[in-house]
C-alpha cells in the first residue's frame, strides 16, 4: 500500500492510477522496485509548468518522438554531453588508459567505475522502459509507420537485453565488490574495453533509432 502523498511521476488506465515516488519507497517497493500506485485520490494536486489542454494518447507520442529526436542531437550544455555526444565522450573515456592506470588512486578509480556503473544502470532501465512505452503505443499508427515504430520498440528490447547481459557478467567476475547509492555491484577495469565496443554499437542502433522516428514524424 502506498502512502498517500508523493511525486506524481505518470499514470495508467487513462489516468485512473497514478505512479508515484515518495520519501518511504524502500519501505514497500517490490524486488523490481516499481513505481508506486496511489492508494487514494490526492487532495492537493501541485502542477508544474503551464497548464494545457490534455493532450491525445497519439499527441503524446509524436511529443515523445520529438524528445526522442532533439535528445539525440542535442549539443553540450551547462556542463552535461547530450545524446550521440554523450556516448561518443563515455565510450572516448572508457578507452582513455590515462584514467585507469596506477597513476590514479583506488578511491579515483573506484569513483569512476561506480559513475560508469550508474550510467550503464540508467541507460538499461531508459531502454527498457521505452521499448514498453513504445510497444503500447503501436495502435495508435498504421501502415508503415506502426511498422517502424515495432521495430524501434524491438531495437530498444534488444540493447537492454544486451546491455543487462553485460552488467550481469560484471556482477558475475572477480571484480572488487562496491556499494554506492544501495547498490551492490563488482568492478573491475578489465572490461572497460569490451563495454566501449558494445557502447559503440549501440550508438549505432540509437542512430538508426533516431531515423525510424524522424521517418513517423514527416
């Protein structure tokens, strides 16, 4: 049962369920830590952002595809690379030995690693989650488009499936065991050339991605 307060962060059933984050997930997430539903209706409902009219389930998407397709050309802003940028410089910093030799310390090294972790972390759940978001949202086109967008919801399938393989081996090696932010994990720079090889073709397949959606959008 979920508190009856928190960050709405969606919704299902056409709005009929909220999800939500609270400060007391921990105490009832499942093994998956989904998100939360609400129990009850709030009684107070905060809005950020300028109110609009609610827009369709198909105008959701074609927004979604936009974000999808300004994401990933996005330029370096305010500190932070940005969609094919981003990869270019983590796959550039995994095959820099500069910053995993002896010249750097452990603390340094371990740093780095649980940064590479989270990232990889994240980019498993983002891909995941979107080829389900995507995958529910193919009735909404016909023809060729329902098609491509199949086969984007297949693609993003498919490197969560190899990126989870991936961090499995990780957990799975003799690397040093490490904890940061409640998570356990291994790590161990002896991969860091193989997980730039495997980030290289997934640039590859965000890239092909990002036609498939600019193709629906025309």
């Amino acid at each position: 049962m979920a508190p009856e307060w928190g960050v709405i962060t969606g919704y299902g059933e056409h709005g009929r369920v909220f999800y939500c984050r609270t400060y007391f997930d921990k105490d009832f997430w499942n093994e998956n830590q989904d998100y939360l539903e609400s129990d009850f209706w709030p009684f107070l409902i905060m809005h950020f952002g300028e109110k609009k009219a609610r827009p369709s389930d198909l105008d959701n998407l074609r927004a979604s595809l936009h974000t999808l397709l300004q994401s990933f050309e996005a330029e370096y802003s305010s500190g932070y690379f940005q969609g094919a940028q981003a990869y270019e410089r983590w796959i550039a910093g995994l095959r820099n030995d500069g910053l995993w030799d002896q010249g750097n310390s452990k603390d340094e090294i371990h740093r780095r690693l649980a940064v590479n972790d989270y990232l990889l972390l994240n980019l498993i759940d983002a891909r995941r989650c979107a080829a389900e978001y995507l995958s529910a949202h193919v009735s909404l086109l016909r023809g060729e488009k329902a098609d491509l967008l199949t086969e984007m919801a297949s693609l993003y399938r498919g490197m969560a499936e190899k990126l989870g393989a991936f961090r499995c081996k990780l957990k799975a090696s003799d690397g040093e065991s490490l904890r940061y932010n409640a998570i356990d994990t291994k790590v161990s720079p002896r991969f860091l050339k193989e997980q730039a090889s495997l980030l290289e073709s997934m640039l590859q397949v965000e890239r092909a991605i990002a036609g498939m959606a600019g193709q629906i959008l025309v």
